[in-house]
C-alpha cells in the first residue's frame, strides 16, 4: 500500500485536510505530522519531522503551507492558488 507523510502550518492547515482526504478515499495511507488545528505553530518542527521521516521510511512526503521557506533535496514543487505544495521525495 503506498503511504505518503503529510504536514503543514497553520496557514496550510485546511488545504492538507483536502489533500488528506483525497489520498484516503483512493486508498492511500496518510501519516498526518500536523499541524492539527488553525492555531499557530512551529512549522519548522513540522516539516523536520515529515523530511526526515520521508528519508528513514523511503515514503513520500507533502507539505502544505502558504509561503514556501524551506528546501529539501529532490524536490518537486507545484502551486495553487495560494499555497504551495511541496512533495518530497527520497533521495535515489
């Protein structure tokens, strides 16, 4: 089964609920990092924990947030209307 590791800040929040919800009514597993609600939060702890995770686990990772700060090797970036959406892959 393919699983994908997702997570956001706060202001990404909803958007990683839509994205959440698509993947597991096709089947796919979703390990959720947070954020859990709208209320500010570190993101950076965030999206450590789904990077690194991505790298232990050989899964794939999502990131959801409104302006994008980090960098990840390998990355793919792809943009909506005003978030971006960064999905992370393993290093080959």
């Amino acid at each position: 089964m393919t699983r994908i590791l997702i997570g956001s800040d706060h202001g990404g929040y909803n958007l990683k609920n839509l994205i959440k919800a698509h993947l597991e009514e096709h089947g796919v597993e979703v390990k959720d990092y947070g954020c859990y609600s709208e209320d500010s939060c570190d993101y950076p702890v965030i999206a450590k924990e789904v990077a690194r995770n991505v790298l232990l686990s050989g899964d794939r990772g999502i990131l959801a947030e409104p302006v994008l700060e980090c960098q990840f090797l390998q990355t793919d970036l792809k943009e909506s209307e005003h978030h971006t959406v960064l999905i992370l892959l393993q290093p080959e």
